[in-house]
C-alpha cells in the first residue's frame, strides 16, 4: 500500500502472517488516533473552529484525511481502533510482567517511536496481545462485549489504577461468555479440520493403491 502514512510508519499491510496485518493495522490506527486530537478534529465544536477552511476546500474532511493519509475510511480506522482496545484489555488481564510495558508503548504515538522500536511494537504485539486464529471481527467481538453502550469508556494504559479496578473486573466478566464460544468455535474448527486432512489421506491412498498394499500387510 503506497498511502503517506503507511509508508511513512513502515507498516506492512499485505502480506506477512494475518496476525502481523492486524498488530499493523492497529499501529495505524493509533497513529491516526494521535493526529485526529493533534490536527483539531476531535471535539464538538472542531467543525466550526475551522469552518471557512472547510468551505473553501483547504482542509480536508477526516473521512478525506483518513483516505489520502492511510488509505482507509474513518469507519475502517475506527474498527482499527477497537481491535486495538481489545488488545489493551487482554493485556491488562494478562499475567506476563512484559504486558504492563507494552500497553505504555501503545500509548506513544508511534510516529514517535523509532523503525526498529515501531517494529519491534507490532512483534510484541502479535505475541502478547493476539492469539492464532484472531481476526478483526472477533477482536471487535470482544471490544464490544467489554464495552457495552452504557456509557462505559476504554480504559487507558495503566495497568490498575485505583480508581477503575472494579471497572475492569467488570469488563473481564463480560468477557468471559465471548471467550469461551470463540474458544468452543476454534477447538471445533480445529478438529473438523483435521478430519478432513485424514479423509484426503484416506482417499489419497486408496486412489494410489497403497490402502490396498497397507491391509495386505
């Protein structure tokens, strides 16, 4: 992908292993995160504080932003967004010593991170905050079960703060049934999975005569 910023952060969007293009993706979409506080268009009233450079065409919209910069809609960062508080939240939940310095490096813009410490961002990433067989939906999946819409709000890098403990423990709870079916719906799969390997087997040797030649043995 040739979009400005993609290039600019030396993110790798295609190819690479599934897990490698979510944990870019997310690095994306934190910086983009960064840029929509730092360029003026959070807020309620952003619009109007640069109204006339709207109607005269010299700023852009974010949606018009998002397409030229990454080369992806608001919407498409926004789900970026939620894979990546997902990821925040199995790391606070995590056990692993290495997780609370992570959630503070996902907290840096990465524009401000150096190549090697951007890259070595995504491989932590992939093996702390990310399982095999995640994909953006079920990411998503568990973002929204932890944040319903009632007002709740991601929680930040802080691992526990005093004041949002039971917070997440709430949240872990929520999470807990998604976890669960995800983890039923994989061990399934799994085994469905190596079922059909052993039919093709199965199949394999009888169409080359060597089923034949094992039972005579």
């Amino acid at each position: 992908m040739n979009a400005p910023l993609v290039q600019s952060l030396n993110l790798r969007i295609k190819g690479g292993s599934a897990s490698e293009r979510i944990a870019s993706l997310i690095v994306l979409a934190l910086e983009l995160d960064h840029l929509h506080r730092k360029q003026g268009y959070a807020g309620i009233g952003s619009w109007q504080q640069f109204r006339e450079e709207y109607k005269s065409g010299e700023r852009l919209t974010w949606l018009e932003f998002c397409k030229k910069q990454a080369g992806f809609t608001d919407t498409a960062v926004k789900k970026f967004l939620e894979c990546g508080e997902a990821v925040k939240l199995r790391l606070r939940l995590s056990r692993d010593p290495s997780a609370k310095d992570l959630l503070w490096a996902m907290e840096i813009p990465p524009s401000e991170h150096t190549k090697e410490q951007r890259e070595n961002l995504i491989v932590r990433i992939v093996e702390l905050g990310l399982t095999p067989g995640d994909t953006q939906t079920y990411l998503r999946k568990e973002y929204r079960a932890a944040n319903p819409k009632n007002g709740t709000k991601p929680l930040g890098a802080n691992p526990w703060p005093a004041d949002d403990g039971d917070e997440l423990y709430k949240k872990a709870l929520r999470l807990k049934p998604v976890v669960e079916k995800e983890s039923d719906r994989r061990e399934t799969e799994r085994r469905e999975h190596l079922a059909r390997l052993a039919m093709q087997a199965l199949a394999h040797l009888k169409a080359t005569g060597r089923l034949h030649h094992l039972n005579k043995k």
